[in-house]
C-alpha cells in the first residue's frame, strides 16, 4: 500500500487506517517538534499531489481485501505525511470513503487553511476533526511553527471558530507544549480565553516525547502539564 498505512492502534483514535494524500512530507508548516523531520521545502498551494482515483482505488482495494479487520476499524484517518487540507479534493475522497464505509472519519489538521470558507466546507462530511493550536501570538506561532510566509495567526484562530459553528462532528483540539516556548503562563491564560471562543468537545495536551525536528526540544514536566490540564478545564486530557 502506497498511500494508506495500518491499521495500527492509536492512543486517541483506537484501530485506525492511515490516509496520506501524499508521495513524501508536503506542509506549510516547519513545526520544531515534528516527528517527521523538517519540511524541506514548505508549500502552501492546494492542488490535487497524488491522483484522486489512485488513492480511491487503494482504498477500494483495501475495503474489498479485508472485510474483517475494516469490521474492527474505529476510524479512517486522514493524516500522514503533510497536511492534509493542502489537497484539492479531499472533499470528494471524504465523500467515496462514505460511499465504502459506514466507519467513521477523523481528519488530524495543522489548522492553517481553516481560514478559508471553501476548505471548512470540503472537510464538513468527516466525524471527527484534530485541530492543532500550538500559539495564540504570532510571534510564538512563528517560533514554533514556523509557518509558511504570510500564513497568519489571527486567521486560523477565526477559523477555527468558524468551523466550530459549521461543523456538526467533534472537535478535539490538540495543543503542543514545547518548555521555553509556548509554556508561560501569560500565554497560557491567552490560550485559555482562546480555547473558549473555539469550544471543542476535548483538548489534548501533549508535549514531545518522541524524536523532534529540531534538536534541543523538550518537554514539560508531568506536574507542570497536570496544572495545565486543570487550567483548562474538566475536557482536557493529557495524552
């Protein structure tokens, strides 16, 4: 399989088939924690990477192939190596899966195109939508992000809002904690008054545990994380 990946067992997804609608790592963003190594050459044009009917065919293939493990699936993930939403189309593919399966959708976005009216649209037949918020200033979302040129801050937190009053499934909003970062406390609090204008059904803390990009990136302490967790409210967890 070129473009799926799995099943595999997931902390917050349980039994999931990967989707990436990518050949190789394709993001906007060039995030300093990212498993996946740098971006080496960030793009943020929506364009159609990989051939709709080829990733179709494969899921096709897979669904034909392998009734008793899709029987066990808990979600069908768009996520691998890049973002997402950068393909044009995605929507159509959404709808095919929905055409094989009755097993439910969940797509992991950076949130960088949610901006844009006509991707929040493409993406509204999944069930479940992973939104990343590493940075509520823009000057510690270029630090930690390092986002393509021009994407702004201000932006995706309204889309994010947006989405949140278009959007009939569930959102868990994801934060990462890198320490020296985007761990004080003033940010925090802004974080906070953010997170409420957004309202999603969960919020997943994390901070790196696995091999980052960028050496010299470390994680928060458990104590600290677990003050944050309470900060934030009774629907965040600490993955």
């Amino acid at each position: 399989m070129k473009y799926l990946y799995g099943p595999i067992k997931s902390r917050r997804l349980g039994y999931s088939l990967g989707i990436s609608l990518f050949s190789d790592k394709t993001c906007n963003f060039d995030c300093i924690y990212c498993q996946l190594g740098p971006t080496k050459n960030k793009i943020n044009q929506r364009k159609e990477y990989v051939a709709k009917d080829v990733i179709i065919a494969e899921l096709r293939g897979w669904f034909s192939r392998c009734p008793k493990e899709s029987a066990q699936l808990d979600f069908v993930t768009f996520s691998g190596a890049g973002e997402p939403t950068l393909y044009q189309g995605i929507g159509d593919i959404i709808s095919e899966i929905k055409r094989m399966t009755a097993v439910p959708i969940a797509l992991l976005t950076n949130s960088s195109l949610l901006g844009d009216s006509l991707v929040r649209r493409e993406i509204l037949g999944v069930d479940l939508i992973v939104p990343s918020l590493d940075a509520v200033t823009q000057a510690i979302f270029a630090k930690i992000d390092r986002p393509y040129p021009g994407l702004s801050l201000e932006a995706i937190i309204n889309g994010l809002v947006g989405l949140r009053k278009e959007f009939k499934g569930k959102i868990w909003l994801e934060i990462m904690l890198v320490k020296g970062v985007n761990d004080s406390w003033q940010h925090i609090e802004a974080m906070r008054k953010v997170i409420y204008q957004i309202k999603p059904d969960k919020i997943h803390l994390n901070s790196p545990v696995r091999p980052p990009a960028e050496p010299g990136v470390s994680s928060l302490d458990k104590e600290t994380l677990l003050k944050i967790k309470g900060f934030f409210g009774p629907n965040c967890e600490l993955l």
